[in-house]
C-alpha cells in the first residue's frame, strides 16, 4: 500500500494533476525516485502503466522537450526499465502500439546525443523482442532513420557524451534489428549515397545534434 501511495504521488507529479507553474522544479529528482521504484519486488504490477502514462504525458505542449537533457535521459531510461521489466505488466493495462507510439511522441523533438543513446538500444530491443505490426516498425523507423548518418557536435570537454561513431554504431543496429526495416533502409543509403556521396565517419548530418 506504501509503494502504491508513494508512486501515485510521484505519477501526479509527472502529470502536474494540481497544474503547479513550478511542476518542473524536483522533477528529475522525480524521476529518479521513480525509476528505483518500479524496480522494487514489491512494486505493484499494476502500476507500470500509470508510470508509464504519466512520462508519456509530459509530450504534452512541449513540456517533456523543455526539461533538461539529464531529466530527459533519466526519463527515457525509466521507460526502458518498464518496457524491458515490467512488458507483461504494461501489454495487460495497455497496447504494443499505444506504447510505441507514447515513446515516440516523447522522442520527437530529441537531440541530445546521450539520450539518442538510450533510445537507439531501446528501439533495437523492440525491433528485436517484441511483436510489432507494419505499424510500429513504419513509427519506430521514422523516429531512428531521420538521424542517419549522425555526427555530434559541441565541446570535446563533455566526455560524457557518446561518439559520433558510437551512436553511428548503435543506429546501424536499429535499422538492422528487424527485416521489416530493409525496404526503406536500401532506398534511404542510396539516396545519401546520391547526396551526399560519403557515409564514412566523417559525414555530417544536415543539422548537428544539440549537446545542450
């Protein structure tokens, strides 16, 4: 019942139920307690899906795209935790696609390298393990391709951050996770082949990712 109380609050705070103006203020800290949460034994069942809905519903008027880069990173690391952990638990309150497509409304406007980061391993991981339709992979596929090929930018003093080739890496493993993406992945390597006539590491993509 504590575990249930405490997570129900942290969810409201996510949802902004009382419409605070200062909701961001905590959030990350939020998040972070959230994510040890669902890891808990006791941890309701049932209650990976309110976590889940209350992260999805940050997309809402931007607000999950204004938060800082280490929220965003601890969010979308949260999301991985229930969809890898808790998958059962969340396919029994809700639906593969409306679970696609609540993460990638989250990822729509994301830039940050680190954050590409874990969005790329968790893309391959539905690709690879879970049981999508045309529907998922074509929205999966449109989240992850338009990044390719993927060059960072911004100061060499954040080590933090992955490679440029790190990333390239883990794209490429997106787009080779499932068949289902080999029909537009032929035509999108010709077309920056026409294009750009480079796919070494060193080519750049058309609008740096932001490292801010």
């Amino acid at each position: 019942m504590v575990v249930k109380y405490l997570t129900d609050y942290l969810c409201d705070r996510l949802n902004n139920t009382n419409s605070l103006p200062s909701f961001r203020a905590g959030l990350h800290e939020v998040a972070s307690c959230l994510s040890v949460i669902v890891t808990w034994e006791h941890f309701p069942p049932g209650e990976a899906i309110s976590v889940a809905s209350a992260i999805f519903s940050l997309s809402r008027e931007t607000r999950f795209k204004d938060l800082k880069p280490a929220a965003r990173q601890t969010l979308y690391l949260l999301v991985e935790t229930l969809l890898r952990s808790r998958g059962e638990a969340l396919l029994k309150a809700s639906t593969i696609p409306e679970l696609v497509r609540g993460l990638v409304t989250l990822a729509e406007f994301e830039k940050t390298p680190a954050c590409l980061e874990v969005l790329f391993n968790l893309y391959t991981y539905l690709s690879k393990d879970w049981d999508l339709e045309a529907e998922e992979f074509q929205a999966l596929w449109g989240s992850f391709s338009r990044y390719w090929p993927v060059t960072v930018g911004g100061s060499r003093e954040q080590v933090s951050k992955p490679t440029s080739e790190e990333l390239r890496d883990l794209l490429l493993q997106c787009i080779l996770s499932n068949d289902s993406y080999a029909k537009n992945a032929i035509p999108m390597c010709l077309e920056k082949l026409d294009t750009t006539q480079d796919l070494s590491a060193t080519t750049k993509v058309r609008t740096q990712l932001n490292l801010s």
